[in-house]
C-alpha cells in the first residue's frame, strides 16, 4: 500500500512539474502574470519542495531529520503557496484590498511559522517524533498552506456557476467554464492533502509512512493531478465531450 501511494504521489509530482514548465513558458513569453504565479507556485510545491521534505527525512524521529533541508524544502513550499494566493487575488480579486492584505499576511506569517518549527525540531530530542518536535508551529503552517487551495476552490466555484450561465446563452465556450470548475476540484483536492497532513500532526503520526496519511493524501494527490492536466493540457476527445454536453 505504501508503494501504491508513493507511485501516485510520483504522479503527482511528475503532472505539477508538467504543468509549472507550461505555464512558465507560457508566462514569460506572454508577459502574463497569473499563468507566472501559477506555473511557479506548482514547480515549488510539487516539483521541488515535496521530494525534498521526503529527502530530509521529516516524519519520523527527529534525530534522523536532516533540518537545514527539510527547512529548505518548507521554505520553497511556503514561496509556492503564496504565489497561490498572489494567483487567486490575481485572477479573482484584482485591486481588493482584503485579497491583498490576505497575500501579504500569508507572507509574513507562514515564515514566522516555520521558525517556531524549526527551533523546535532543532533542540528536540532525537528519539522525538519530528511532528511533535514542531511544538504545534508546523500545525499552523497547514492551516496556511490549504487556505490558499480553500480560497482558490470557492472562488473557481462561484466562477463555475456564473459562467454556466453565460455557457447556456452562448456568450462563453464551454471549456472556459469548465476550466473554473477543475480549478476548484484541484483546490478541493490539495486541501484534502493539507488536512492529511495535519490529522497526522494532530495524532502524532509519522506523516511519511502512515497509511492514514498516505492513502488520502495519494487519492488527493491523482485527483488534483487529473484535473490540473484537463485544465492546462486538455486532450481532443474531452474537449470534444465538453462540446457535445
């Protein structure tokens, strides 16, 4: 089960990097900004953040956590998820003033998170389990990371059922309007992940190797990678499918 859930999440990680690299190219070649945020909010996160958490050795005693990268790989997941904010108030929210001021207090907040964690794991005992060795700081860091995929998944449902609409009278194509609504299940399902993850904190599980990790973790995982690649890359026959309904 434990290799199952390590190949979906290799999927995962394979579609984020996919997908980042589009919208990057995309991005700088179209001076876009959103498609920027989004393609390097993915590479982050999935592409280089995750494996190197893995890498250190976060989840089980803290003695055999290599701290300096498993800091590191926080860091760079923590520059992705805000790109995910700036991405939402980009997209969503452009010139209100509480989608940026929500940016900015994930900013600064979720870096002062992780110092709390930091220090905890550092001066923890190494036969500690490292979730517990945070203090609680790491908990609080996951609730930061899925209010960004929460904000995202309301916003691309609101959107959804507007632009269903505006399908219905002819005035926007249906894969537009599709569009919002994978964004939103892509939302759903990186939130479902971020609570995996703080279930485990939560009962001081090692996040690495429990299955009562793992396995919702990989579902969300394989859902959040199918509907980012119908989103970004939709192939023929589903836009055709689209067309057709």
């Amino acid at each position: 089960m434990q290799l199952l859930a390590a190949l979906c999440l290799l999927v995962y990680v394979a579609v984020t990097t996919l997908i980042g690299a589009r919208l990057l190219r995309l991005g700088w070649r179209t001076r876009g900004r959103p498609e920027r945020l989004l393609g390097a909010g993915s590479l982050l996160i999935g592409t280089i953040g995750m494996p190197l958490s893995v890498a250190s050795g976060f989840g089980g005693a803290a003695g055999g956590v290599h701290v300096p990268l498993w800091l590191a790989s926080e860091v760079l997941t923590q520059l992705g998820v805000v790109c995910f904010y700036a991405f939402a108030q980009q997209v969503f929210r452009p010139g209100v003033p509480w989608a940026r001021a929500a940016v900015a207090l994930a900013a600064v907040t979720l870096p002062a998170c992780l110092a709390g964690a930091g220090r905890g794991l550092a001066a923890a005992a190494p036969e500690t389990l490292s979730v517990e060795a945070t203090g609680g700081w790491l908990l609080f860091c996951q609730f930061g990371y899925g209010g960004a995929f929460v904000w995202s998944a309301i916003e691309g449902l609101s959107h959804w059922a507007s632009a269903r609409r505006r399908v219905a009278i002819g005035l926007l194509a249906p894969a537009v309007a599709n569009r919002f609504l994978l964004f939103a299940i892509y939302g759903l399902a990186c939130t479902g992940i971020t609570l995996a993850n703080a279930a485990g904190i939560v009962l001081g599980l090692d996040i690495a190797t429990s299955l009562l990790v793992l396995v919702p973790s990989a579902g969300f995982a394989l859902l959040a990678s199918g509907a980012m690649f119908l989103a970004i890359l939709p192939p023929a026959w589903y836009l055709e499918r689209l067309e057709a309904a």
